[in-house]
C-alpha cells in the first residue's frame, strides 16, 4: 500500500510478497486468512474472526478502517 499510495490491495500482491520472504508458508491459508477470517464483510465461515481488511472488489481489499460517531 505504501508503494501504491493507496489503502487497496490485491490479495496475489500479498501472496507474492510473504511468499518471498518465507515460502514455506501455505498459499491457500494466506489466501483463506485475506478473503475471510480477517475480512470484516465476508461470510462467518469461522469461530474465530478479525476485522481487519474489508472486500472493495473481486480480489480487492483495504485496511478495515471503522467510522466512529
């Protein structure tokens, strides 16, 4: 994001990254934590869930970031 300048991530731009820097770490599982346990809007497929990063697009992301009233 920082490269990009912008809070939207694609969730391959992740992948590649951890995956360079340790890539004995599982594809499916980074993809499952991105697209679900950590995604505020997506389906509750999980007992345990974070509310870090909110689905904008197809395979598109950003920080969750919540409005306070």
């Amino acid at each position: 994001m920082k490269r990009k300048g912008r809070n939207e991530f694609e969730v391959k731009e992740v992948v590649d990254y951890m995956l360079s820097k340790n890539p004995k770490l599982n594809e499916s599982t980074i993809r499952t934590h991105i697209g679900s346990r950590c995604c505020v809007n997506a389906n509750a497929n999980h007992a345990v869930t974070y509310n870090d990063y909110e689905r904008v697009g197809y395979g598109m992301y950003r920080l969750y970031q919540p409005v306070e009233c």
